[in-house]
C-alpha cells in the first residue's frame, strides 16, 4: 500500500539512486537574507559546477526565492536531475529546452502561469512536477514527452485536461488535485500504465471515461468532488490497492466495488451513505475503512469477519447506544471511536457545530469560559481543567447535551442556577477549586444522578 503523499516520497528515493555528482545551493538561514545574496548563492553554485560542467548531473537550486535563473546552467548539458523549486519564478525559462538529457524536473511551488512550446525538446523528460503554480491551461506540445512516467501539477487553475494525454502511453502516475476541473477526458482510458491517478479536490460529478481500462490502476484519489456514483467498470481493476471516495455526494455504498478482494483501503468518509451491505465482507484484505460522517445507524454484523482491519472510522453517524454496544464487540476495542474530539477551539468552530462531541481545553490558560462554545448544541464532553477560570456563564446551562463536565483545578466558587437544566450530567470535577462546603451540597442537589468528585472539607 502506497500512502496518498507517494510523490514525494518516490522523488526522494529516485534522487538517492542518480549520481553524487551533485549540487546543491544552500539558502542563507538568517531572517535578513535578501534575495541578491541567494542570487549570488545561485552563481556560486554555478561556478561550481562550472569547473566540470560534463560531470554535473544534478543540481538543486530549490529554495533560494529565485525570480530568474543564470542563462550559464545550459551549459551543463549532462544535467538529468533540476529542481527549482520553491522560488519566485513567473516565467518558465526558456533556457531549459536546451537541456535535453534532463529525465526529472521540479518547479514546485513557483508562480508559473504558462507552460512553454519549447518543452516538447525535453524528450528524454521522465519526471514532471510543476505544483502549486497558477497553470491555467496545459498545451497540446506537453503530451509529446513520451518518456514521461510521472506528471504532478496539483495547486493550479487547471480546467480542462487535452485528448492529446493519451499520447502519454508510458505515464504511470498523474496527479491533477485541488485545480478546477469538471470534465474527463475520454483518452485517460488509454494510458494503460497508469499505476495512480490523483484527481481529489477538483468539481467533478462523474468518471466519464472507461475506467476498467486502466488495468494497472493501484491508487485512486477521488476525495473532495461531487461524485454520486461509480462506473461499474471499476469493479474490474483488480491490482486496485487504495480507493479514496471521501467528502462527495454518495448516498448509497458503491456497490461495484465488491469484486475488488485485493483492495486495502477505502475512504468513504464524509457523504450521506445510509446503509453498509453485508456483501462488504467479499474485500476480505480491507486494511483502512473510514465511515465518517455519513448517515449510518448500523453495520452488518459481517464487517467483524474483516480480520485485517488495523484502521476504521465511524464518528458522526446516528448509532444509538445499543449499536454502539454491539460495534464494540465486533472489533478492538482501541480501534472503535464514534466521536468527533477537539482540541482546539478554533478547529472546532471551523467544523460543522453538531460534529462537536467531545471538546478538551484544559491547559489553554483560558480566564473565561468562551461563549462560542454555546454553539456546540451536541457537545456531551467539555473538558476545562487547569485553567484560571473563575466564573461560569449561564450560557453553559444551554448545553442540554452534556454528560461529562471537567472543572477541576480552577478559581471557581458557585454554580448558577441555570445549570440545573444540565438534567442528562452523569459526571462533575470541580476539584481544587474554591468551592464552599454549602456550595457543594447545592450543587449535589442541583444534579442528584451525577458523579461528583469534589475537594473533602
């Protein structure tokens, strides 16, 4: 199984395996570097290379805030390995078509808005990553490198992906993440080496292409679109390790994906699913299964027969107590968690309100209880402990939910009376704080079937 960050990674291992004739040039650490002195980093690292320009094969120019690069780099003409990324460059330099040997180029991270005809003279180019620019469109010419095995442009304006890819009969990973697309082209269908394909974050509500085709498929990365369904050619891919399907529109589990037994992970996480098939047994390698999110109020007792799976979520279904119960029989106890845990409010308030179960700020040095947290209507554990909090506000009475409320090792003496509409607390902590012996037997009144654990005075 390949982790969904596998570009990087596999860059990484192919940049230990090329020659040690490298270079790179460091950046100047210091907060005041100024763009000259890495400019001038650039020319050192030039010069450097310079001195045997037919033995440099590598050369690393990434993170020096370049907005232009030293013409003298075409003559390292056995250079196979460029990476210029991370810097300000706005233009792609021409200077690149005549390095002809180059297998792997990074631009990662630029502000590049157009990709150049010249290209097409990189034939030997195997490695492509041109992330996180401003691409906008992807020209017919880009499809004549026919070497290409690996194409990353994820983080742009991309809108439409040319028929002319099917040219790219050797391309074995694309990735096309968070652009703009909303169509497919037929041809993707053709690119029979195609090992992953990563169209996540994107606007689609459809594959259509003949997906089956694409019979070396390994990893899908689907996340993020408005996808309501799947072709049923999927089911025949049959190396598919990873499929990712979460934060779309399925309101039903897709079925087609039943016949692929070797499958280890699947992400569904996030769409409105309202009913797991007993048939789900049939992918008996199933690692990783994320539920989140969706609109479950139980799972087939056959999911226990899964023996494999190291990884499962459930938070933000509608499971009662009783099948809540019978899902922590079905599997570990370590591996069942159905509720959504915050710790930070600022995470929690960017979060849909009613996904807030459990809220743990003790430790966050807070003087106040914040009044955002009244939004929190779900909220059934809140966790204030060690803090410097003095008062609670009757607000806090709203939180009708609350079943667990920490309080301890605070600067707090009374209780307001709204708190008695807190009729479902089974558990209070006001330990350590100042609360008088009067106090406390109020508040023992106040919540008759709580747990309260108090200072003894």
């Amino acid at each position: 199984m390949m982790p969904k960050k596998m570009l990087t990674i596999l860059l990484l291992f192919v940049s230990m395996l090329l020659p040690s004739s490298n270079i790179k040039a460091k950046k100047n650490s210091n907060s005041d570097t100024t763009r000259q002195e890495n400019t001038a980093r650039q020319g050192a690292a030039l010069v450097e290379a310079l001195n045997n320009p037919k033995l440099i094969t590598r050369l690393d120019l990434s993170g020096l805030d370049l907005n232009d690069l030293d013409p003298d780099i075409i003559k390292l003409s056995q250079l196979t390995y460029l990476n210029i990324s991370h810097n300000q460059l706005t233009q792609w330099p021409d200077l690149f078509t005549t390095l002809t040997k180059l297998k792997s180029l990074l631009a990662n991270h630029n502000q590049i808005s157009t990709v150049p005809f010249g290209i097409e003279k990189l034939r030997n180019l195997e490695w492509l990553q041109l992330d996180d620019n401003r691409i906008e469109t992807l020209p017919v010419i880009l499809f004549r490198l026919e070497k290409l095995e690996l194409l990353s442009l994820n983080q742009n304006q991309i809108k439409e992906i040319p028929p002319q890819i099917k040219n790219l009969k050797n391309l074995q990973k694309l990735s096309v993440s968070e652009n703009k697309l909303d169509l497919l082209p037929e041809a993707l269908s053709q690119l029979k080496k195609l090992q992953l394909l990563d169209i996540s974050n994107n606007k689609l509500t459809k594959l259509d292409f003949d997906i089956q085709d694409l019979i070396n498929l390994h990893w899908l990365f689907l996340s993020h679109n408005n996808v309501h369904d799947l072709p049923n050619g999927i089911g025949k891919l049959v190396h598919l390790e990873e499929i990712s399907l979460g934060h779309n529109r399925f309101d039903e589990f897709p079925a087609e994906i039943l016949g692929i037994t070797g499958l280890e992970v699947l992400d569904l996480g996030d769409n409105l699913i309202g009913e797991i098939p007993k048939e789900i047994v049939m992918l008996e390698n199933l690692r990783t299964l994320y539920l989140q999110n969706n609109k479950l109020k139980n799972l087939p007792e056959e999911l226990a027969l899964l023996k494999k799976i190291q990884d499962i979520r459930l938070e933000g279904n509608a499971f009662d107590e009783n099948e809540r119960k019978k899902i922590k029989k079905m599997f570990p106890e370590h591996l069942i968690e159905f509720d959504w845990v915050f710790t930070s409010l600022d995470k929690a308030l960017e979060a849909d309100p009613v996904k807030v179960d459990v809220l743990s700020l003790n430790a966050h040095l807070l003087t106040t209880i914040p009044q955002e947290i009244e939004k929190f209507t779900n909220l059934h554990t809140l966790l204030l402990n060690h803090n410097e909090i003095k008062n609670i506000p009757n607000f806090m009475g709203r939180l009708t939910k609350l079943k667990k409320l920490d309080l301890s090792h605070n600067q707090i003496a009374s209780v307001p009376k709204d708190m008695s509409q807190l009729k479902g607390l089974e558990h209070l902590n006001i330990v350590n704080n100042h609360f008088s012996m009067e106090e406390i037997k109020k508040i023992k009144k106040m919540f008759p079937e709580a747990v309260i654990v108090h200072d003894e005075q």
